[in-house]
C-alpha cells in the first residue's frame, strides 16, 4: 500500500487519519518498539505498553494544556458511554443537570442522564431544525443544576460553540468528541471533557475523559458510590492508571501516534489554524453561489462537518456519485438533515478539501 489509491476522505466517524499515522500502524503490526511482540499481541501490562500508554498521556496533557490536577482517562465505550457514565458520577440521587440540546448527540445525553437525575433541557431550537447553537442570553441555568452539560460540535447538524457558553458558575460538562484538539480549547473551564476516539484522535474504541479535582471528588464522595458499577467507576479507572482491565491498547497506540503527529506539525494552535483554513475554502465556495444552499446559521457554522444542500435537491444524488467517481468519499449527509455533509477532522489535509471545491465548480458548470 503506497497510499496513492487512497481516496479524499469525508466520513463522519470512523474518519481519515494522517496516512504517516496509519503506516506506523502497520510497521507496528508484527514488532512494536523492538519488542518482538506484534502491536495486537502485546500484554497491556508490559513495559513497551506502559511507555505507549504514559507517552499518550503526556502528550495529551500537552497539546491540551490539560491542568495539573486534571486526571486523563482512555477508556472504552465511546462517547454514548459517557453520556450515562458521567451523570452516574457526578450526581447524587434527586441531582439536577441542565442541558443545551443542540442535536442529535445531546439529546441522548440528556435522555441517558435522566436515568440517573433530574435532567432538563433548558434549550432546544428543534423546530427550527437545529440550525445553530445558542447565545449566552438565550438560556438560563437552574439554580439547582449542579452542571450544564453541552456539546462543543454537532456532528449531524453541522453547528458547533465559537464560544464557551455561560453556564451560571456551574461547572461545565463537554462532550468533545466531534472537535476535539482541532479548535481552541480551555480545559480549565471545564470539569469533564470527553470524546469518543474516532473522529480527531484515532481509531473507534477508544474514548478520552478528562476529569477536574472537582469532578473526581463528586465520585469519591458520592452517595451513588456504593452503588456504582466497578466498570463505570471514575475513580476506579484514575487510580488504575487507565489499566483497570484490558484497554484498548490498539486505540492507545494510534492515538499516541496522532498526539505525536500533532506536536510534530505544530500543536494545538496549527491544527486549528489548519482546520480554519479548509473551512474557510468549502464556505467560501458555498457562499458564492446559490446553486449551494448551506445547513447552517453562519454564526454557528462548524469548522469540522460542513453541511448543505443542493437548490435542485433532485441533483443531489447524482452530486454524491459523481463525487465518489472523482475520488471524493464520505459526502452523504446524515439523515436527519439529508443532502452533503463534508467531515474534515485533524486528519483531513487540504488537499482534500481543494479537491472537493474544485469538483464542485466542475459539477455547478455541468448542471447550471
Ligand atoms: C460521534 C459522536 C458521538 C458518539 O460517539 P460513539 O463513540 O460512537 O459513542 C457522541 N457525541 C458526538 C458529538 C459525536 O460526534
């Protein structure tokens, strides 16, 4: 594999990683490090693992600047874990937790919470098709919440946070899965960050949880404790190191590597930059025609899943076999919005995102 038939990559999740990425996977596949063990048969409790495990972990907290007290966990389950597992931790029996509905994946974290608690959403703009995000004005928090949950990139809908909502003083929740290390981030402003692995990090099974001082006391002191299962257990997994049980040490591997092709290309600040710069190509090509019709509202436009129609919807499906023709995959919107959604996480290089525009000038041309 040369990389050369590999096509421009628009999926939403499991998604393109850095192709340097995936041939150290391969080169990894019969000896990992020198060890003799092959990257799928190593023991999770080896050395040449541990040093995986504390590099992808360091390597975190620096690409993140991740505080000090902050506990990093790499866990299993995926964000749709979490988003039981993290209200089962931080509420007590009668709690309360608000919740930004801005899609599809908030939705289910609320509904998951309501098992544990009283959670509410306190903003939905469902009626209006989930076009944007809320301004600070447009909520309020309860008093009784004891945090505000929301999601920073809606992953469907294509809308995503330009800003950290105003949560009221309450400690703040953030599902990240779908932006995170591609757009600033102060994870000082939250108690509990995660994300699923498969978009910017790596490879599906692996999940990254970052939890503050805060939010691992509410688990060591919580009334649920006794009753919480060992496998849900924050602070199980803190004082294990992450090694519990058997991770996914396949995922930590990738992931190590994608933290490292990070720091390698510039950090944080050049992943967004570089995010920044495909998104201003694809709306800027949407924005120069009405043969486009883009999803979203354009204060709330998301950098990473770029959403539209087409203004004759019947061309649509001809668009996305063209597409693939041309060598462009992935562009299928998600059925709840239908029409294009181009996904362009870490892993997507610009030059995909060229490839894609230049497509679509040719296709407007054709069809105009
Ligand atoms: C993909 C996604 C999820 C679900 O992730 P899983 O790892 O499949 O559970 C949750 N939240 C957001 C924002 C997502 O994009």
């Amino acid at each position: 594999m040369t990389g050369d038939s590999r096509i421009h990559n628009f999926n939403a999740g499991p998604a393109v990683l850095p192709l340097s990425v995936v041939e150290e996977c391969r080169a990894a596949l019969p000896n990992l490090k020198g060890s003799g063990f092959g990257l799928l048969e190593i023991s999770h409790r080896s050395q040449t693992f541990q040093n995986v495990l504390d590099s992808a972990i360091a390597r975190i907290r620096r690409v993140l600047s991740v505080p000090d007290g902050y506990t990093i966990l790499l866990l299993q389950g995926g964000a749709s874990l979490q988003f039981y597992m993290s209200a089962l931790n931080l509420l007590r029996p009668g709690d309360a937790a608000d919740f930004l509905l801005t899609g599809g994946w908030a939705k289910k974290a609320a509904a998951e919470a309501a098992r544990i608690g009283d959670a509410q959403a306190i903003w939905e703009p469902s009626e209006e098709g989930y076009r944007r995000v809320p301004s600070d004005g447009d909520y309020a928090v309860r008093e009784e919440a004891v945090y505000l949950h929301y999601t920073s990139n809606n992953t469907l809908y294509g809308t995503q946070f330009h800003h950290i909502p105003d949560s009221g003083g309450k400690p703040l929740v953030l599902d990240a899965s779908s932006d995170i290390a591609g757009v600033p981030l102060d994870i000082s402003a939250h108690d509990l960050v995660y994300a699923g692995g498969q978009k910017n990090l790596g490879p599906s099974g692996v999940t990254l949880v970052i939890l503050s001082p805060w939010a691992l006391s509410r688990v060591e002191g919580g009334a649920q404790q006794g009753g919480i299962p060992t496998m849900l257990n924050y602070s199980v997994h803190a004082s294990s190191g992450s090694l519990f049980n058997t991770p996914n040490t396949f995922g930590i591997f990738v992931l190590e590597r994608v933290f490292n092709w990070l720091e390698e290309n510039g950090g944080l600040e050049a992943s967004i930059a570089r995010n920044e710069a495909k998104a201003a190509l694809l709306y800027g090509e949407l924005d120069r025609t009405s043969f486009w019709v883009p999803y979203a509202d354009k204060d709330s436009r998301s950098v990473m899943n770029v959403t539209w129609r087409l203004a004759d919807e019947a061309l649509e499906p001809v668009f996305l076999a063209e597409a693939r023709d041309a060598g462009l995959g992935g562009l299928k919107g998600h059925r709840s919005v239908g029409g294009i959604r181009a996904s362009m996480y870490n892993g997507c290089h610009i030059e995909s995102v060229e490839a894609l525009v230049d497509f679509m000038q040719k296709f407007e041309a054709n069809n105009s």
